[in-house]
C-alpha cells in the first residue's frame, strides 16, 4: 500500500505540472494564486499555513473512529512544500489515521480538473458531495480533495470497522476548508 504522503506527493506535482502548463508560474512560494499571472496577490503564502491546526482531535477521532496523536508535518523543512499535516494513531497502532494537505484550488469546476488530471494519466476521479465549489475522491488513492475558491484541502484516512472512508475524509475537508476559506 502506498503511503498516505506517497501518494500525497504524486497527487501534488501532476497538479503542479498541469498548473505550470498554463504559465502561472511558481504560486507556492510567492504567495499569488493560480490566475493571478505573477503580481502580487493579498492572499498569505501558502507556507504561512499551519496545516496542523486545521483539524482538532476530537475531530478526527469522531470522523475516523481512531484517537489522533500529535500531528506533525512531513516536509516542514522542504522549501517551498505545500502545508501538509499527518496524524498517527495516539496507540501507534495506524500509521496514519489522517492526512489533510493545502494548496492553491487549480481548477473551476470538476470537468476542468477531471480533463487536467487525465491529461496527466490520472484516472478514477468521481465527484462526491462535499464542501466548496466541488468535491473529488480519487478512488485509487483513497483521497477526498475539496476544492474552494482560493484553496483545494485534500485528506486522506484509515478508519476504524463501521467507519466509511469517503465519509470521513469528506467530514475532514468540511471542517479544514472551512477554517482558511
């Protein structure tokens, strides 16, 4: 099974390269979004976001079913690295009980994004219910991605016997993207 940032990272730089293709440039560390075209933008960067403190632990623990330790993110020190946070379970019996990584929303509607993401071999995409202006689950990897008008938050869980994945990774992003947004 792939790693929850395994597949975070791969999901991430085919957004990136789609969003490159387009000429917007380098969004992540200059602090403009995507349509922009450089200049300068009101908008924070995204690495002065702490994507630790955008879940609690009891939300976690009543989306997934698994009491959260600490989160802590994987690539802090990475230059540039869009804001990620991974919480392992607090009895270190899961890896990972929840993923939510942020960066900027690159597309407008879930057609735009579904063609994107195919351009770059990217299949599996459904559009779920959901917070912003739309939802995806990408079915292979296990992650629900929640695209709002400045900002996609993606998550990923494991969940406990009971517990439905796409549920809580859904309940996860409402909670996330309603923090930033």
């Amino acid at each position: 099974m792939r790693s929850f940032c395994t597949g975070s990272l791969v999901v991430l730089m085919l957004m990136a390269g789609s969003a490159g293709c387009g000429g917007g440039g380098d969004e992540t560390s200059t602090g403009t979004s995507p349509g922009s075209s450089g200049e300068a933008s009101s908008q924070e960067s995204l690495t002065e976001l702490d994507a630790c403190t955008l879940l609690t632990a009891g939300e976690i623990e009543s989306a997934t079913g698994y009491a959260p330790g600490a989160g802590s993110d994987p690539v802090k020190n990475v230059s540039a690295a869009a804001p990620i946070c991974a919480w392992p379970s607090k009895d270190g019996s899961v890896h990972q009980v929840a993923q939510v990584l942020v960066t900027w929303s690159s597309a407008r509607s879930f057609e735009e994004y579904r063609e994107m993401m195919a351009k770059e071999g990217v299949t599996g995409l459904r559009q779920v219910d959901g917070p912003g202006r739309f939802t995806v689950l990408l079915e292979d990897m296990n992650m629900v991605q929640a695209f709002g008008e400045r900002y996609m938050v993606q998550t990923m869980v494991e969940v406990t016997e009971g517990k439905d994945r796409v549920t809580a990774g859904t309940t996860l992003a409402t909670a996330a993207l309603g923090r930033i947004e």
